[in-house]
C-alpha cells in the first residue's frame, strides 16, 4: 500500500486484493500485515500528507487511518498467517508504512495466472 496516494486511490487498492485474495499489504510495527473491509469517510475532513497511515481512532469494531482525502475505516487486519490483529493492541499515533523499496520491489514484479495459481515472477530490469 503505497501511503502516499490519495484516500479514494488507497481504498480501491485495498478492496481489489480484498477476499478471497490475501490482501493489500503494508507494515505496521515492524510487521506484515492485509488490510481488508475498508471504506473511506470524508466526515472527519482531510488530513495533511504526512498524517497519511496514521491511526487517530480506534473503536471496538474499525480503526481510524488518516489519508489526504479523509478517514480510512478499516475493519480488519490480519498477519501473515491470516491471524487477526485486535485493534487493542494497537495505539493512537502508531503508523501503517510501506518503504519505498518494497513499492519499488512492486513494479518490478508480474504476476502470472498458471493452472497451479498465481506465480510471481520478476520482471527484466532496464539497463542503460
């Protein structure tokens, strides 16, 4: 998830990798984690971009991510091995952050659809 991106942007990236696929992915304390079941809310306003990926609120059922075109309610965040993470162990201020070499690493990758499913392959890397 590139965190940079516009609310709207960041939202249809994350509900096209929603189930039955594994999910947007980003770190959040050192950690893999998908976010799924978003929605994006302008009711809050709109946050300056380096807020982007903050958490602001945290309520029993969503978390609260600050975007530059408003709130990004996500209701689910799960581990690598599809662990749910409860929204009490995360905090206020804390950061979802993807660094820019794994959205680099991103664009260098093509997905093939093969009869065994999705293979990830690497593609050739221009050279002057």
């Amino acid at each position: 998830i590139n965190w940079s991106w516009s609310g709207h942007h960041i939202e249809r990236f994350i509900n096209g990798f929603d189930y039955p696929y594994q999910g947007a992915h980003t770190l959040f304390m050192d950690q893999t984690v998908y976010l799924h079941d978003c929605l994006l809310d302008t009711n809050d306003g709109l946050f300056h971009p380096f807020q982007s990926g903050i958490i602001y609120r945290i309520t029993k059922s969503h978390i609260c991510i600050a975007t530059t075109e408003g709130t990004l309610l996500v209701e689910n965040v799960v581990d690598a091995s599809g662990k749910k993470i409860i929204f009490t162990d995360a905090h206020l201020g804390e950061r979802f952050f993807t660094p820019i070499s794994k959205l680099e690493e991103a664009l260098h990758t093509r997905i093939a659809y093969t009869a065994q499913g999705l293979k990830k392959q690497s593609t050739p890397k221009n050279t002057p």
